[in-house]
C-alpha cells in the first residue's frame, strides 16, 4: 500500500524524456539532424486531422500536388518523404517514365539512357551522397571538370546517347567559386535536348526556382518551408506525373503518409502566405539581421570569443551571429566548445560546419527567445563569463 504522505516523483513532462532524452536547444538550423522545423501549430492541426480520418492516397497526392503547384508556381508537384526521396524519383521518373516494367525493373535502367551529367563541385555529401539518390533512381552519376572549376562546355560534353539528365545542386554544401550557373546548365540541356533537374533542399523561395527553366526541381519540406519531414518534386504535370508513378517501384519504401502530405500542404501554405512578422512567411522565416548583431554583441564579451553577423554562405535571406573562437582565451577550440555544449542537459547545437576553422555560428530560426537565452547562459557557464549587472 502507497503512504499518502510519500512524495510522487515528477512524470516526465514530454514523450522526449520519457524515452530518457532532452529536446534539444537548436542554434545550428533547420538540420535533418535535429529534426527540421519546429513546426506551427496549423501545421500541427493539419496533421492531427489527417491521423483521424482515411483517404484514398492516390487521389490525396493528386489533390495536394494541385494546391502545392499553386504555391510554388509549377505545372504539378510530387509530395515525398523528403529531399533526397525526391531526387531518386525525379531521376527514376525521367529513365522509366510511367512504364510500369521499366518501373519495375529499377533501379535496372535496361537499355535506357541513364547518365546523370553534375559538376564535380556538386557531387556533395548532405548526409548521403547525392551520387547515391542519383544510383537508387537508376542512374548512374557522371562527375565533370574538378572540384573547383566546372565550365558549362565540360557540361555539354559530357552529353551523349546515354544522358539521361543534367544535375545541379544548390546547397551550403556545393562549391560555388568556379561552377556554372544555373542558367548556363540549363542553357546546355535545352542545346541538347537533355533535362535539367535542380536540388534546391533548403532554398526559401520556391518560384524562384520554378522559375529558371529547369525541369524538375527538389525542395525539402521540412526545412526553409517550416513542414514535417517531406519534400516536394516541382515540374511538368506529364514528368510530375511520372515522379508519382514511381511509387509502384523504387518509391515505394519512400511512400510518404497522410499526415505529411497535409502537414506539407498546410507548411507551403503559410510560407506563400504575406508574413505578419511572426514566423511564418518568407520575411517571417528570414533575416534576423537585427537581433543576430544583439546577440553578437552579448557574446563578443566572452572570453576567447569574437562575434559578428554574417550572412549566410548559400545566398538565403538569413543571418547568424559568428564566433571566432580563440583556444586559449576560450580555453578549448571551437570544435572543443561544440562538443562541450551538445553534451550538456539540455544539449546546445550550434552552426559547427566550420568549426575546424576556428568559428562557430548561432542560427536564429529555430530558437525562441527563451531558448536564446538558454544558450547565452550555457556559453557563459562554459566560458567563465559573470553575467552583466
């Protein structure tokens, strides 16, 4: 029997802790690492509509690549589990089309062109290598020029009977000194007859890119589009048409779910959406220039730290606060200070990309006010810093 008078321990008060974890302080960005978004609570809402309900999948992709079309300025678009699903797609979908034995046989391309032409700069490695979805949809990647110079001529021979598609990626991951643009690629694959697909994961504005004359391009929903964990294959309703065809084949331990379609439907909505100044909409999600040089002010009295804001490496409408970190001020380098504040409780994240190069970076888009606080703190606790009076 329970003495009434006995203290009751505390229940956990997420799921997260009940599995033994800490949510996670997230300085470091929209990472698939760290889970994407956080997500709004419409996009939530949506979600929890879709797990009371059935629907017939076939007509739900159809019906959300209408509405997600209409917001991204495409023919059609393919919801997906992700960026990296949708690139495997948009290759097995321009090899096999919507033939069904060709579907099949993936990642068997037969007897059909298959080589997927991308710089050497944009052979990246975002978790997975890129050259890996190219493989899942049955293509066979195609490296030109060197890592550091790419010229669209190295492009264009590269192009014969075998070339199934042009690639170019758009990421903080590829080399952009000496690549060719994105017009100069498709400028080669209209020369020869050849299309053009684009990984645009994390880009903000998607009819920028619908936009280029490219003819498949790839979004993850899951990061500047504030949605669960998806994506999305923009284009043509005929190659959109075969993206989806595809989940009959190689797609299909790529099927993504009713929820996820409705949580990306409604994210893609908010993000077309004119901002209010919150955090939805494009100006919502970007910038953050003012409260970045705030915070850079705060961590620049630091020991070992100097702050500034930069903006970021890949173009995007986003700015961080930078910390060039100094080993002995700070007392241990940036690589040293990451570690240290990931293994707290709660555990921080920060923007590491660069941190064998002494700097690290805050990105504000995931954290609250609170949660940015929560950070100072912890670099104060580590650094030795008093708080100001």
């Amino acid at each position: 029997m329970t003495d009434s008078l006995s203290p009751t321990p505390a229940p956990p008060s997420s799921l997260y802790e009940e599995l033994g974890l800490a949510p996670a302080l997230n300085g470091n960005g929209k990472m698939t690492a760290l889970g994407g978004s956080r997500l709004s609570d419409g996009v939530i809402a949506a979600m929890a509509e879709a797990a009371r309900s059935h629907v017939v999948m076939d007509e739900l992709l159809v019906a959300a690549g209408r509405d997600l079309a209409a917001a991204t300025g495409s023919e059609d678009v393919c919801a997906t589990t992700g960026a990296a699903s949708g690139i495997a797609l948009a290759v097995a979908a321009l090899i096999a089309g919507e033939d069904l034995a060709r579907i099949e046989a993936l990642p068997d391309p037969g007897g059909r062109p298959h080589e997927v032409v991308l710089p050497k700069g944009h052979a990246v490695h975002f978790g997975a290598p890129v050259r890996q979805m190219i493989a899942l949809g049955g293509g066979r990647p195609v490296e030109v020029g060197s890592a550091n110079k790419v010229r669209a001529a190295h492009l264009a021979a590269a192009v014969g009977e075998r070339t199934a598609a042009l690639m170019y990626v758009q990421s903080h991951h590829a080399v952009h000194k000496g690549m060719p643009s994105l017009a100069e690629v498709v400028a080669v694959g209209r020369e020869h007859g050849v299309p053009v697909i684009v990984d645009a994961a994390a880009e903000e504005d998607p009819r920028a890119w619908t936009s280029t004359g490219a003819d498949l391009v790839v979004f993850s929903g899951g990061k500047a589009l504030g949605g669960p964990t998806s994506g999305l294959v923009c284009g043509s309703a005929a190659l959109v048409a075969a993206c989806r065809a595809q989940y009959a084949g190689i797609g299909r331990p790529m099927k993504v779910g009713k929820e996820t379609v409705l949580g990306l439907v409604r994210a893609v909505r908010e993000h077309a959406a004119p901002s209010d100044g919150g955090q939805v909409g494009r100006s919502g999600q970007g910038g953050h220039h003012d409260r970045m040089a705030r915070l850079a002010v705060r961590l620049d009295a630091l020991p070992g730290i100097t702050a500034r804001v930069v903006p970021d490496e890949a173009g995007r409408d986003i700015h961080r606060a930078q910390l060039l970190v100094d080993p002995v001020g700070a007392g241990r380098d940036a690589t040293g200070l990451a570690a240290e504040l990931a293994a707290g409780s709660p555990p921080v994240f920060l923007r590491d990309h660069h941190a064998g190069s002494g700097r690290l970076a805050v990105d504000p888009r995931c954290l609250t006010p609170e949660e940015e606080e929560a950070v100072v703190r912890r670099l104060r606790e580590l650094l030795g810093a008093a708080p100001p009076n």
